[in-house]
C-alpha cells in the first residue's frame, strides 16, 4: 500500500507543478500583451497614453506621473482581460 501511495504522491506533485507552470505562462502572456497593447507614443507632436498605438490620454494633461499611469493602466487592462476573458 506504501508504494501506491508514493506513486500517487508522485503524480500529485507532477500534476501540482504543470498547473503552477502553466498559471506562470499565462501570467507572464498577459503581462507582456498588456506591454504591447498598453504604452506611451508620439503623436502630433505630444505624448499620449495608447492602446495598441492608437492615441488615448494626452500625457500634458494627467497630474501623475506617466510611469506610475502607465503601470496603472496595464494592470486595470488585465483585470479587464482576465474578467472577460477578452
């Protein structure tokens, strides 16, 4: 009985640790998606917060600091993404 049991310990660890890699994948896609879709560009001569390089908040106008805005942002996308599994 003490060998099965090993063995099914066994398989629980392996199964454990896929599901905390696979966890950790995902986390670290939708870190870096949010990185892509969400950061500062150019445009017309004035910085803006962008989704996807398109122009959103105009940068002049925020009272934070943009790095701080910025972590802000992807982090409320991903709350977004993960809710609605977009």
């Amino acid at each position: 009985m003490e060998i099965l049991e090993s063995i099914r310990q066994f398989f629980k660890k392996l199964r454990d640790k896929s599901r905390a890699a696979r966890h950790q994948k995902q986390a670290e896609y939708l870190d870096n998606l949010s990185r892509e879709d969400i950061n500062v560009t150019e445009f017309n001569g004035r910085l803006y917060i962008a989704y996807k390089g398109k122009p959103i908040v105009r940068v002049d106008d925020l009272k934070v600091k943009v790095p701080e805005l910025l972590a802000q942002s992807r982090e409320d996308y991903l709350a977004w993404k993960e809710k609605f599994n977009a």
